[in-house]
C-alpha cells in the first residue's frame, strides 16, 4: 500500500463511482479499478460492495478512510514544507461548489488567478449535503452553498441574496403571465433537478407549507440539460434567478415566483473562521466583484500561508 493508492481509494470513496472518481482523477477508469483491487489484494479485505449503479463502502473502508484523511493531509504538508526549500512553496484550495452557482466559477477562477497567480484551485461541482460533509472531514477548505449551513460546526459569509424563479419555454401556456403565484406553479408538470439538490429541497419545503406536493413529470441531475430540454416540451422547473445571466437562452422564459417570492442566500460555508479568514476575504471580495461588477480587496499570498 502506497500513498497513491491511498489517494485513490479516498476519491474512489467519496464519489461512490469509478467513473467520477478516474474524472476526478484525471485517470482511466481501468487504471483506477486495478489499483482499487491491488489495495485489496495487499489489505486482505474487501472495501467496497460493487453494484449496477453505485459502489457501497464496506466497514473495513469506512475504518482505511477515517485513517487515510489525516495520512493524506500529511504527506501534503510535509511536501509544501519541503517546497520552501527550494523556493517553491506552493499554496492549494479545495472549493465545493453547488451545480446552481457553477456559472460564476470561470470568472472567479480567473480572478483568483490574477490575484494569486501561485495558489492551486481545485473545484468540485458537489450538492449542498456533500460540500458539508466534505468540509467536516477535511476534504475541502470552502464550500460555496445556499446559507445557512445545516451541520454543526460549519459557519457561513454571505455573497449575495437571489430568489428561486419559474423557467418556461416560449410555447408554455403561462407565457404572457409577468409572475407566477405559487400555488400556480404547484399545479405545473416539471422536470426538476433530483432530491439530492438544495433546490429541489427548497421548493418542496416551499410546497409542504401549503400543503402541497410538486408535480414530478421527470428528473435529471444536469441543470443545462433540464434547460436544453425545456426547449422541446411543455414543462416546467425552477431554478435561482441568476442563473439566468450565465446560462440565459432567449427561447426560455424566466418569471418571478410570488405570494411567497422564495428568497435565497448564498454564501461561504467553512470550518475554521480564524485560520481560513485571509482566504473567506479573498473569495468574498473577488466573488464581489464577480456578481456587482465592483472591485474586490486583493490579500498578499503570504498571508493564505
């Protein structure tokens, strides 16, 4: 067992599928399920239940995982460590980020970059209950989710407020309307991300207060391939209203939801406020100017060290 096996069987672990995780790996999905089945053959346990759709974890991975964290974290440290020595200190940023705000990732991205153009960002296009517990257990330094936080222990920095809208398309019979009530949009067929997404909690949490179910005709878990097939049905969905300015098609119509408006607040999720606040300020100010246009408060990188 090796430290690169190590790495892989944790990616392996987290995403639950090999393909995800060879993705994630930049690595083929062969590749990755050899070393998977060598790091058994050496350990002399099975560590995951395959089936069609996903792999489950036995106990003996649940035990290697809560082992290889802290193992992992280590060897990262002492190679930056020995980084300085040459020079070389190198600087790493793990952001989980929900599919709803993954548009605003290529102009943060490109920011970050100008403003620090030595740190080392990796994103994950993760769900809300996912970015959590990744940033729990150490997988992640920042999440960027709708507020607030639903586990102990995490905080949260508002970015900014946007509300949840009504996406039709142009041959919809609610097309003239300028607004849509809410118990109006109960009643519409919708194609709707999966349950697992924040959105999806959200409005049905909005429906439950009425006493109300949402009308599932389909699901996928692409938020541009609900939009893509829009186009061609007579459905429905709902999505926050930003999104919009990065995924806009004029062949769909967006229409506030009212009686309630459904409000929705994203931000910064994190662990540790006093060791993370030089990063939660660069993120805060160039995510500032990512979203209202305004100049962010650029910090030194030696002060993310």
């Amino acid at each position: 067992m090796d430290f690169r096996q190590l790495r892989y069987f944790v990616a392996v672990y987290e995403e639950g599928h090999v393909g995800r995780a060879a993705e994630r790996l930049s690595l083929s999905q062969p590749a990755l399920s050899q070393q998977i089945r060598q790091l058994e053959h050496t350990l002399d346990v099975s560590l995951f239940e395959r089936s069609s759709k996903r792999l489950v974890p036995t106990l003996a991975a649940h035990t290697l995982y809560n082992h290889a964290l802290p193992l992992l974290d280590g060897m990262q440290r002492a190679r930056d460590a020995l980084r300085n020595f040459k020079g070389q200190s190198a600087h790493t940023l793990a952001i989980g980020v929900l599919q709803t705000v993954l548009g605003l990732v290529p102009q943060l991205l490109e920011r970050v970059r100008k403003a620090q153009p030595h740190l080392v960002v990796h994103i994950y296009e993760l769900s809300g209950l996912e970015i959590e517990r990744r940033l729990l257990n150490g997988a992640l330094d920042i999440g960027i989710s709708f507020l607030p936080a639903h586990q102990p222990g995490l905080h949260s920095l508002l970015l900014y407020e946007d509300e949840l809208q009504l996406v039709i398309p142009a041959n919809h019979p609610l097309r003239e309307f300028k607004k849509v009530s809410l118990s109006q949009a109960a009643e519409l067929p919708m194609l709707l991300l999966g349950e697992e997404y924040q959105v999806r909690q959200i409005w049905q949490a909005q429906l439950a207060n009425l006493g109300r179910r949402p009308h599932v005709q389909a699901e996928l878990n692409s938020m541009s391939g609900i939009l893509d097939s829009l186009l061609n049905t007579t459905l429905a969905t709902v999505l926050p209203g930003r999104v919009q300015r990065t995924q806009g098609n004029p062949a769909l119509l967006w229409k506030p939801l009212t009686e309630p408006r459904v409000p929705l607040k994203v931000g910064l999720v994190y662990r540790d406020a006093q060791r993370q606040q030089p990063t939660l300020e660069l993120l805060r100010s160039l995510m500032e100017e990512v979203v209202n246009g305004r100049p962010g408060l650029p910090v030194s990188l030696d002060e993310l060290s």
